[in-house]
C-alpha cells in the first residue's frame, strides 16, 4: 500500500522544513560598528571593566534595534583607521564624534547631524598660557589626534609657527599634556571639558569652529544610510534621547 508511507513521509518533511526554518531563524543580523574609543564622553573604555561604552556607543545600539538588528559588533581601532575601514568594508558603520566635512563627504556618506562642537585649547591647569588667539599657539608644542578636525584646524591656522605633535589617541595626547611633554592640545569642546573634569587640566581658549558629528557609512550605501537617519530622528524627537544626554553630560542640552 503506497498510502502507509504518506503519514511518515510528511512527518519527515515537516521535520526537515522546521530544522531549515530552524537555521535561518538563528541568523544573527550583527550591525557591525568601528569607533575610536579615547573620546570621552562620547566612546570610552570602562575603566573598571575595560568595556567599551559611552553616548555613540549606546547611540548606536538604539539604532540598531530600531532598524531590526539583533546585535551591535563594536571594533576599537584609531581614529584616521575608521574611512579606510569602511571603505574596505570591514565596518557598516562608523560612530566616533566624526564631524561632517566636506572632504570625508567625499569618501563616505554622512547621516544627518546629532551633536555640535567647536575646537578647545586645553592646557594644564595654572601653566599660565594665555591664549586669546591662534597666534597665541605660535611657538608653543601642541598635541592633536592624527585626522581630526582639531589636527587640520592646527595645521591650516599655525602650521610651521608651532610644533605639531600627532598621536594616534586624544588619551595619549591628553598623557603628554599631563606629563608636561607638550603645552597644550586642542580638541573638540564636549571632550576637553569631559578632560577638565578628570585630570588637572583646563580649557584655555575656544575656536568657534562650527562643527556638527554624524554617523558614517560606505558611500553608496544609501539604504543602511535611510534607515540610520530614520531611527536617529526618532530617537531624537522620544524621551531616550533626554535620558542619553542626562546620562552621560549631566544635563539635556547639547
Ligand atoms: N570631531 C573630530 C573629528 O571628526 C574628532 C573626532 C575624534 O577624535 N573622535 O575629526
């Protein structure tokens, strides 16, 4: 009878429909985002249990949630790493207070923007440096991450009238400034404040540069890139956007 084998051969099928079904269910979809985490309070490493967090970092996860994400895969690496990573296709996305420019608009695509600053001398606290102008800076040795804004805001401005020193990290930065190696560093407003609170160091000046962070993708990728901008208004316009502000400057203003 052909028919007996039609009851098991069903329950066979439905079996191996289930464990097919089964395997592609498990399919983690991972966001996996590149920062730069010596930039406080934005991406840091918890210095008691050396996890990576901070505002982008929780940001970032709200995002990716909101677009259906199951995971968010942090890699650490320097700032000027993040472009070429994307590029590469290392990383989906880049988060790093990165400020919008017109020339890294040309190397990825920006989001819409999420945080304004301007450029900061910060200096130890009494060396008595007084700076009240860019040619103020002249003469002295100053330290800026490699890529950043503040990095090419020192270059354009003093260029050969001072000594530039670039580190890979605003932290290392941040050291030689301590350590008295060097005499001031400048970078962007939210951090160096961050800094004044923890270390013995204070603001000296501040350079009106403008500038507005967005969150970076691949250029092209214009669908990761609507649905980010879509997710981030949102979280913008809802109360977990006053609770991140809270949480990590204290207050809901930006
Ligand atoms: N906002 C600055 C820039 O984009 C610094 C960012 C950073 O050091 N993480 O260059």
């Amino acid at each position: 009878m052909r028919y007996r084998f039609l009851v098991p051969m069903f329950i066979v099928a439905v079996l191996v429909l289930t464990g097919v079904l089964g395997c592609v269910q498990k399919q983690e979809m991972v966001l996996v985002v590149g920062t730069s985490a010596d930039f406080p309070p934005f991406e840091y490493k918890d210095p008691q249990t050396g996890e990576i967090v901070g505002f982008d970092i929780e940001l970032i996860k709200l995002i990716a949630k909101k677009i259906g994400y199951d995971k968010v895969e942090i890699k650490d690496m320097d700032f000027d790493s993040l472009i070429p990573a994307l590029d590469a296709g290392q990383i989906d996305v880049a988060i790093a207070g990165i400020t919008i420019t017109d020339k890294r608009k040309q190397q990825v695509d920006f989001s819409i923007p999420y945080w304004s600053a301007d450029q900061a001398v910060v200096i130890r606290k009494g060396s008595g440096i007084t700076i009240n102008d860019v040619k103020d800076l002249y003469g002295l040795n100053i330290g800026v991450q490699s890529g950043t804004t503040g990095a090419i805001y020192v270059e354009e401005h003093v260029g050969e009238n001072a000594t530039i020193k670039e580190y890979p990290t605003y932290i290392e930065a941040l050291q030689a400034l301590i350590t008295g190696q060097i005499d001031a560093i400048v970078v962007d407003t939210p951090v160096a404040q961050r800094f004044t609170q923890q270390y013995d160091v204070e603001i000296a000046h501040v350079f009106e540069t403008g500038e507005q962070y967005g969150i970076a993708v691949k250029k092209g990728n214009t669908d990761l890139l609507n649905k980010i901008n879509d997710a981030l208004q949102q979280i913008m316009n809802s109360e977990d956007w006053n609770k991140l502000i809270e949480k990590y400057f204290g207050s809901s203003s930006s």
